[in-house]
C-alpha cells in the first residue's frame, strides 16, 4: 500500500515497515522477517532471507561507516531516516538507557551540592558540563554539550531556548576540554 511517496509492507508476524515508493522494485520480490531478539527492550531490524539488514539492502554499504535510522525506529526505512555515520555518531543517537532515572540522558540530581549535574561522554571519557539549579537549565546545558560536540547526530531534548549564561559555560567548559584532549591527543570534535 503506498500514501503518496512511503509503502508501507507487512511482514509474516504482521509487523509493519515503511519505505520510499521509489525503492519497491527493489524489494516486491524478497522475503523479509523481523530478527528476533529476547530482549524486547532492544532494537529489532527487518532482515532479508538473503541474510542483509533492510536498511542495508535498500541503501547499501560504506567502508568504515554504520546506518543510523535518525528517528531511532528501525522500522522506518525511508531515506530521509537514514544516514551513513561513524560508530560514535550511532551510538550518540540513541534512547534512553533501561537504568535511566532522570528521563534524560546525561543529567541527574547530585546530591552532595543539592544541584543538577550536566555531563556527556566523548569517546568514553565524560565531560562533566556544570551544575544548575533546575532540572531544566541542567537539561538546556546537556543540549549545548550535545550541539557543540555533535552538531547533528545529538539527541536534543525538547526544552525552552537555552539562556546565554548557560551556553557560555558550557561553551567554556567545552573549550577546557578541548584544550585536555589535544595535550592526551585524544580524538574530539572541535568545539567553538
């Protein structure tokens, strides 16, 4: 069934996925089904019976590089939802973590200072982004760190504009560690 440029297919266990209508000679013919996965808590992808990913199949491979489904639904496998990306861009796009508690990655009440604490890992190194008051000045700070560090591939949570003090911290922090990295000649996106 297409609704204008999107197909929708059904797969045997009556799982639904969509794709561009461009891309249905490519798949009309072949068998699909859903990997299946113990832990329903995690990511299944559709695989075709020739043994590839969907996503895969329909849009090919690139040496040193990774799929990455934006919207995180692997079911969705139109081109727009999908881009090529480096490991560590795929892994910063990710949902929440099962253990989460805060319902933001990255941010949590710190109890010692009463406050809100700020972080964000950059190659399996945290990045500690400040303490705040709020929730919500801890979370905004969380998206600058997301925004100066990796710019498209962050997963932004939806809050007010964030106010100037708050990104310029965060901006200088940002900086500081920058400046750590290059002395560890760690690998890091380049901050402003």
């Amino acid at each position: 069934m297409f609704i204008g440029s999107v197909g929708t297919g059904t797969l045997r266990d009556g799982t639904q996925f969509i794709f561009d209508k461009e891309n249905f000679s490519k798949i009309a013919d072949v068998n699909f089904y859903r990997n299946k996965n113990n832990d329903e808590d995690a990511k299944s992808y559709i695989i075709c019976a020739r043994g590839n990913y969907l996503h895969r199949y329909l849009f090919g491979h690139r040496e040193g590089l990774e799929v990455d489904h934006i919207n995180l639904d692997t079911l969705d496998n139109r081109s727009e939802n999908i881009r090529f990306c480096t490991r560590q861009q795929n892994q910063i796009n990710q949902g929440l973590q099962v253990n989460n508690t805060s319902g933001v990655t990255g941010v949590s009440f710190y109890r010692p200072r009463n406050k809100y604490r700020a972080r964000i890992k950059i190659s399996q190194q945290e990045v500690h982004l400040g303490y705040y008051d709020t929730f919500l000045k801890a979370t905004q700070a969380r998206n600058v760190g997301m925004e100066l560090f990796f710019g498209e591939y962050g997963r932004y949570n939806n809050v007010p504009q964030t106010p100037m003090w708050i990104r310029h911290k965060v901006e200088a922090l940002c900086v500081k560690y920058q400046a750590y990295s290059l002395v560890n000649k760690s690998e890091v996106t380049v901050c402003p």
